[in-house]
C-alpha cells in the first residue's frame, strides 16, 4: 500500500469514527431512556381522610339456658340436632304417651292411702261426716231464708229502680250512637276526594293547601320544561378534548414550518446549497402556511361553538337550581296537605274513638243493671207469709237432722273415741297423696319437651328410646332474645379514635340485614401496651358461630399532605417517599428518584396522611416497573 492510499484510509477511518460518535451522542438520550425504569408520579395535595378499624371475630351469645326435665320420661324423637336456631315454643324432644315414673309412685301411694281408710271406714262401721255436713247445709239455707225476710217488702220498688235504670242507660247509648255517626261520616269523606261536605272552616282549609299544590305543580312543569329544552341544546361542543386536540394541530403545523424554515437556513450554510431541496422546503411552507390559517379558523369556531354551549350549560344548571326550587316547594306543599287531611281524620276518629269508649262503658253498666233487674223481678215474686212459711219447714227439718245424729252419736259413743282418731290419720294420708298427683298432673310436661326461649341449640343429652330422670339436663340453647356479641382487636391509636356507641359495618354479610355497635373498649391482655380488644353488639339475621368482618371509621380529618399507600416505602430507617427530581444536561433533562423521610400520620384503604421534610407541589413516585432507590436515574411514564 503507498503513501497516499494509506493516507486516504487512515482520514476515511476517522471520518467514520466521528459520524459513529455523532449518532451515539445524538440517540444517547434516547437508548439509554428505554433501559430505565419507567415510573408513574403524583403531586402531593391536602384532603380529608377516615381511618378505617378492621377486623374478624365469631357471633357469641350473651346467655345460655340449660333445659331440663319436669320429671322422669322416656324419649321417642329427637326433633332437632346440635346447632340447629330454634324459635320459643318449637319441639325439641317428642316423649312416649305415658304418665311419669313419678306420677305412677304418687297414684300407687293414693290406692294404697284409699284402701287403708276404707278397711278403716269398714272396720269402724259408721260415719257421720254426711250428717254433719246435711246439717251445716241446712243451718246455712234457713239463715238465708231468715236474712231474706226483711228484705222482700223492698223487692217490688227494687225491681221498679232497676228497670228505670235499664231504660236510663238505653237511652244513653242511643245518643252516644247519634254522636258517634256524625264522626264516622267525617272519616268517610275524608277518605275520598270530595270534601264539600265538610265544616265550612275545614273545606277552606283543604281548599287553600290544594291550590298551593296546584301552583307548585305548575312552577314544577314549567322548570322541567325549560330544562328539556336547553338540554336538548347542548351539544358535545365544549368538549375540551375537541379544543385541544384543535391547539394541538396549530402547534404542530407552526413547529413543522419552524423546522422547514431551519431546514433552509442549514442548507443555506453549506457551501454548495441545492437549491431544489430550498424551493422544495419554500414550497413545504407555503402549503404549511396554507393549511395553518384553515386550523386557525376552525379553532376559532371551535371556541366560538364551545361559548354557545357554555351559556346553555350555564341557563341549564340555574333552571335546575329553580327546578330544586320548585321541587321542595312542590313537596312542601304535598305534604302540608296530606298532613292537614291525616290532622282532621286523626282528630275526627279521635272523637269518635272517645265516644266508643262511652258506649262500650254504659253497655258494660247496661248488662250488670239487666242482670240486676232479672235478680230482682224474682225475688218481687215472692210473699211475706210465703216466707214465713219456708222457714218454719226449715226450721223443722232442721231439728229433725239433730236429733237423728244425736241418737246415733249416743249409741255409737263407746267405740267412736278410738277409731276416730286413726280414721282422721288415715284421711289426712289420702288427701296428701291426691294434692301430690295433682300438683304432678299440673306440672306435668305433656308429650312434648318445646324450647321455653329462641336460640342455637349447644347441646343435647339425650336420644331416641333414652329414660330421662327428671332435673336432668336435657339441652343447652344459646338464647337469641339475649343478644349476640363479637370481639375484634385494633392497635391502642386506632381505639382511641372511636367511642362506645359508635355504629359499625358488617362487611361482605349477604344473609340478610345485620347490624354492630361498640359497647365496650377493652385491655388486649395479651399485648396490653399495644392492642385493645374491642366488643360490639351484634343484631340481625345472625346465628352463634357465625365469623363476621367488621369495620368501622374515625371522624374524617384533614391533612396537609396525603399521598397514594403505594407510594410509602420502608426500609430500617424508618418510612419514606422517593420524588421525582429533575436535573438539566447538554442532552436535555434526566429524572432521579430522591428520599424524602416521612411519618404516616392516618391510613385508610388506598391513601395515607403524612408529615416530615415534604411539600405541596412535590411529584411523587407510586408505581415502577422495576425496583428503584434513592438517586437512581428513572423515567415518567408517558400520559
């Protein structure tokens, strides 16, 4: 190879060095960009925000009651099984069809108790209860008689009193019944939709709440209307997106005549220009120009339609702030009419409700003077002699009793001290065992064991064909009517924002309607510097057993700075925020991820309230696409 020719390789060689050099230095940015982690950033802001306390625990309840048996039977079903929900009064056991074990000793100790005062009866050979007793019974009826006498001259003007009384009270309840008609007509016509037949005062009234209804109405329809009209008027105009997308075109075709224009000024630097690449690039411009002043003109009437629909939109939301207006007024008016009508039948059935009270009063003193009066119209039947002759007869059969039992009594006087005695042991016996069946049969359970409260059945001690002793357990039942309770823990910052009261949400329960409050904050024993253990009372379509998720909110406060919970991040020294730093270079800007120290100060689902070196304005990062940390150099996601 000669001189020159290697001279000529070694000046090639450089010149391409440098173009290579050049193109890297120029798509540096730009390569090194698509090898960076892409990251997403918000701007700080201040809010409102509400800690949310959560938490999961399972459905207690407050009281258990242990059923047990009245007495000693065999089971024949068992009618429900452990954890089954009863209601008071479903039937829990199903017993064999026969007496107790303890009203079967009872009756035989009746049988027994009989046969030993009958053999004494039998034995003995006499018996003078019956004669006593015919004797008091006759003491007592010529006593009567004897008290009646007096009286039965005052019979017939009882009997005219009591008559006068009845018609009295008749007449009464006719009046009361006239009375209470002109009410229930009332009522009827304030159940229907004419009220002219109403007092002038209470007409005039419904007749004026109807009018104001009637021009509330009107005001109603009108603004309803206005509102049809003007929304019919708008159109997708003001649309922003129309607007900037119509800027956007403006902008572009001024930065594609900026560069035409450069392209031109570079050619012209070069020593040898080609002018067909300036005349085509003057050609470029003019068309550019052209097509510049058509995208001018449409963004003006762009913004000139955008104004039109502007006012519209304007004349719409105040016609619906009039039509709010004369909604509430119309509602207002609604009511006041229905509540003046409910007002005049509240007060025309309370008359009539008092007058009812009245009738049902003198009905009730109507059939005790009718009672009364039949009472008396017998006993006004009957004469003085004729009573006097009934208690002579009286007397007689009476003395005649007394001598018969006295004769007997002497002749059976010798053996009557001693046996009288055992017979007297011997009665007391026989009623002692029939007041024992008797409170048996009493407190006998029937054939059938029923839940005396609503629950969850715990337990059940007993199956089909099992003998049950009577006082033994027969089922546990967790009582409903008692209440059902459940305990979550929060952190101890987290309980002092809430109170005893405080209402609380059920989360993700679709069996119905349930409902939670806080009735107690307590010491997590456990952690008792750091957790409390708080209760709520739990109602609804519940059951014991049951794992419920609770949650509750804090009063909503306001923060200065509040940040998405994706951007805290945490490390060993403590919590921070990586924001977006810009720093300029020869190639443009690069972005770097700077540290920012903070505490979180309150958290709900999705964002945090924070304090520490951080500021309004600041661009913070939330979302990479690959681990980042303090002064790696990062770039934003495109929007």
């Amino acid at each position: 190879m000669n001189e020159n020719n290697r001279r000529e390789w070694v000046k090639n060689a450089i010149i391409i060095f440098l173009i290579i050099m050049l193109l890297l230095t120029f798509f540096s940015n730009t390569i090194m960009n698509y090898s960076l982690p892409e990251v997403s950033a918000k701007y700080v802001e201040g809010g409102t925000l509400s800690e949310q306390i959560r938490g999961s625990g399972e459905v207690k309840a407050n009281q258990t009651y242990e059923l047990k048996m009245g007495e000693t039977r065999t089971i024949a079903s068992v009618e429900v099984k452990a954890g089954d929900v009863v209601e008071k009064g479903q039937v829990i056991y199903k017993l064999e069809d026969r007496e107790s074990d303890e009203l079967a000793a009872a009756e035989k100790n009746l049988r027994a108790a009989k046969k030993a005062y009958n053999e004494a009866l039998l034995s003995a050979g006499y018996d003078h209860r019956a004669d006593e007793l015919d004797i008091a019974r006759q003491e007592e009826d010529l006593e009567l008689l004897k008290k009646e006498l007096p009286k039965i001259s005052g019979y017939a003007a009882a009997y005219k009193k009591a008559k006068d009384k009845v018609r009295d009270i008749e007449a009464e309840i006719k009046d009361l019944e006239k009375d209470i008609k002109q009410y229930d007509d009332t009522l009827s016509i304030l159940a229907g939709d004419d009220y002219s037949s109403l007092s002038a005062a209470d007409y005039a009234k419904i007749t004026q709440a109807k009018k104001k209804l009637e021009d509330a109405e009107k005001s109603k329809t009108a603004s309803e209307k206005k509102i049809e009209e003007y929304e019919s008027k708008i159109s997708d105009a003001g649309d922003q997106s129309k607007i900037t997308a119509a800027k956007r075109a403006i902008e572009e075709k001024e930065l594609s005549i900026s560069q035409a224009k450069e392209s031109i000024n570079n050619e012209y630097m070069k020593e040898n220009p080609d002018m067909s690449v300036i005349n085509s690039l003057q050609a470029s411009i003019t068309q550019y120009e052209l097509e510049l002043k058509y995208l001018k003109e449409e963004y003006n009437n762009i913004l000139a339609d955008a104004s039109i629909d502007a006012t519209y939109k304007q004349r719409l939301h105040a016609e619906q702030i009039t039509l709010n207006m004369n909604t509430e007024t119309y509602d207002k008016a609604k009511k006041d009419l229905d509540d003046l009508i409910a007002s005049l039948k509240q007060d025309a059935k309370a008359k009539a409700d008092a007058i009812q009270e009245k009738i049902d009063a003198a009905n009730i003193r109507l059939n005790d003077a009718k009672t009364e009066m039949e009472e008396a119209e017998g006993k006004a039947s009957m004469t003085v002699e004729e009573q006097e002759t009934k208690i002579r007869n009286a007397e007689n059969e009476l003395e005649k009793a007394k001598i018969s039992l006295s004769n007997k009594q002497k002749e059976e006087a010798i053996t009557a001290g001693k046996e009288a005695l055992n017979i007297q042991e011997l009665q007391a016996a026989v009623d002692d065992a029939q007041n024992e069946i008797d409170r048996l049969k009493k407190d006998s359970i029937g054939v059938e064991i029923t839940a005396p409260v609503g629950g969850k059945i715990a337990s059940l001690s007993f199956s089909a064909g099992e003998e049950a002793a009577k006082d033994a357990p027969a089922a546990s039942i967790e009582m409903t009517e008692k209440g059902y309770t459940i305990e979550i823990t929060a952190t101890t910052e987290q309980a002092k924002k809430v109170r005893v009261g405080d209402e609380a949400e059920i989360e993700y329960f679709w069996g119905g309607d349930a409902s939670a409050k806080l009735i107690s904050i307590d010491t997590d024993k456990s952690n008792p510097s750091r957790s409390r253990i708080l209760t709520f009372a739990v109602t609804g379509d519940i059951a014991p057993g049951q794992t419920l998720q609770i949650a509750m909110g804090s009063k909503g406060q306001r923060y200065e700075y509040i940040v998405p919970n994706s951007a805290v991040r945490e490390d060993n020294n403590g919590k921070f925020l990586l924001a977006v730093r810009s720093k300029s270079s020869p190639l443009g800007n690069r972005y770097m991820a700077e540290r920012i120290d903070v505490d979180v100060i309150a958290s709900d689902d999705t964002s945090s309230a924070v304090s520490g070196g951080i500021f309004n304005g600041d661009f913070i990062i939330t979302i990479s696409t690959s681990p980042i940390k303090p002064g790696d150099q990062i770039r934003l996601k495109e929007n």
